[in-house]
C-alpha cells in the first residue's frame, strides 16, 4: 500500500518539476522577444542633433539616451554624478568637443568603448560676430568659440552628413553583426541631408537680402553654405548679452542694409531681439538653431530646418 501512495506522489513531483522547467524555458523564450534576441547597444548623446543621428543610423540595434534635456540649452550643461558614471557603461557616445565643456571632461574621465567626436568628422572654424568688419569685443564670445570654433556644424546638412558617416562606422566597429545596416542606414541618411541642403540651395538662390541678423551666432555655417551674411546680436553662447556699442552699430547696419526682420531662436530669452525690433519697427521671427527640441514628437531634424528655410525667404524677400 506504502509503495502504491508513494508513486502517484513521485509521478506528481515530477510533473510539477517538468511543468516549472517547461515554465521557466518559457519565460526565458519571451525575454529574447521582447529583445529581439539580443541586446541593443547602450547610446549616449550629447544633445539633440547628435541624439538624432545616433537614432536614425543605429535604428532598432540601439537605445539612445540624451544628456541634455528636452527643450534645455545645451550650451552650458551640467551633469549629474549618474550621468557622468554611465558614460563609462556606454556602447558608444556621440558629442562635440567644445560645446559642453562639461561633457568634454566626463569622456576624458570615463573612457568610453567608443566614442565619436563630431568636430573630427566635420572640422569647425571660425565665423565672427564682425559689424562693418570690426569685431566687437564685448559681443558674446566665449570658452567654445574661444578656443575650438563655431560648434553648430549640424546647421550645414552636408556637414551633418558627415558626422553621419562617421556614426555608423564607429556602431559598426562595436557591433559588427549589425555593421550592413548601420550603413546602409547612413547611406539614407546622407542622401535625405544631400536633398534638404539642394531643397536650401534653391530656396536661397534669389533673395532680395542676404544678411541674417540673428539673436546669437549660431548660423554661420547655414550662412556660408547658403552665401548669406550672418550679423550676430551675441556671440556663440545665446545668454551672453551685447554691450550697448554693440546694439547701435547693429542698428545703424539693419538701417543700412534694409533689413526687414530679426531672427530670434526657442531656447533662450528673446527680450535683446525683440527690444532691437521694435527700436527699428521691423518684424521678428524663429530661427532655430536646433540645440534641442522641446516636444520630438512633433518635430524632427527635417522639419525645424524647413522651416527656418520658410522664415529665411520670408524674411529676405527670396522669389
């Protein structure tokens, strides 16, 4: 009797030992679906134009974290201890040397695998803040113009295609089973900058002004691409304020000039550009430099650029 209670007892034991092995192979099969099958490679990006490379050429292969967040100016960004310990755990990290002195020193710090330095895909240089060709010391220059150049490469769409470029070959050294498709991703990247930058060319081709004058100095790189003349309120970094030579001497060049409109940007005060305004009674509008964007579910790379291509023919009388 023993003997026949006690098998019923094993054969139950048993299938509930099968039924929990059966369960946690089941569990483990629904973890690889929910990933793919594999891990995606851990992304950091500065701010957002580097965030929005990192996205279109890694695609589904990667999860992007940006350190600058939404709707923030980057320019002088702090970070956070967390933040600058996970750059050490990062795949790879995308930045601009020069542009967030902050994030400068944490990749010093904490070596990343890989890391991409845009400046070295898309060389900066130098565009000043010059009214009737003399420089005005008190117009806003600071530490990243100072010594490293005009960073808002990302304003040039060929120079972003560089950058471009340069991503998926640093994603393809870390994960070279995804290698093909980083760059086939880049390659459609590329060749959507190449049609937004013939989509400008054309735009821009006949205006009936060339100069741009803008809240900070942000476009030199759209102006020399685009031959327009950018006259800059302030220097690189937009919280820096004009000395009051420097506010008549734009004032007395928009007279001359016959400019119609100040351009003035989303994420920093506009009170200097809209005061310049209404001294010449002319109209302001948006120019976005595109250091980052409030709500990404609206809008994109592609869609802030067009329309600052809108406000510029609007606001150089282009035909």
């Amino acid at each position: 009797m023993k003997i026949r209670t006690a098998a019923p007892a094993a054969l139950l034991a048993a299938t509930a030992a099968s039924a929990l092995l059966l369960s946690g192979c089941a569990g483990t099969d629904d973890a690889k679906a929910d990933t793919g099958g594999a891990s995606k490679l851990k992304v950091i990006a500065a701010f957002y134009p580097m965030k929005f490379v990192a996205q279109q050429v890694g695609g589904p292969h990667v999860k992007v974290t940006n350190l600058t967040k939404a709707g923030a100016e980057p320019h002088d960004l702090e970070l956070t201890p967390k933040q600058v310990g996970s750059l050490s755990q990062a795949d790879l990290v995308v930045y601009l040397k020069g542009l967030q002195p902050a994030v400068d020193e944490a990749v010093k710090q904490n070596k990343p695998k890989h890391a991409v330095e845009a400046s070295k895909l898309a060389p900066l240089e130098e565009h000043g803040t010059e009214v009737y060709g003399a420089e005005d010391e008190h117009a806003g220059h600071d530490h990243a113009d100072a010594e490293h150049g005009d960073p808002h490469v990302w304003l040039d769409p060929t120079r972003l295609a560089a950058v471009s470029t340069g991503v998926a070959e640093s994603l393809a050294t870390a994960d070279p089973a995804n290698a093909p498709d980083y760059r086939a991703r880049a390659a459609d990247l590329v060749a959507r900058l190449n049609g937004l930058d013939g989509e400008f060319t054309a735009g821009l081709a006949t205006c009936a002004r060339k100069d741009v004058v803008t809240s900070h100095a942000a476009f030199g790189y759209l102006a020399e691409r685009y031959h327009l003349n950018q006259i800059a309120v302030n220097g690189v970094n937009p919280e820096s304020e004009p000395s009051p030579a420097r506010r008549a001497d734009i004032q007395r060049l928009a007279r001359d000039k016959g400019v119609t409109t100040i351009f003035f940007e989303t994420l920093a005060e506009p009170k200097t550009a809209k005061t310049l305004a209404q001294d010449l009674k002319i109209q302001t509008a948006v120019l976005d430099p595109l250091e980052g964007i409030k709500d990404e579910a609206k809008s994109d790379y592609f869609s802030v650029m067009r329309a600052n291509l809108d406000a510029l023919r609007k606001g150089l009388g282009c035909s």
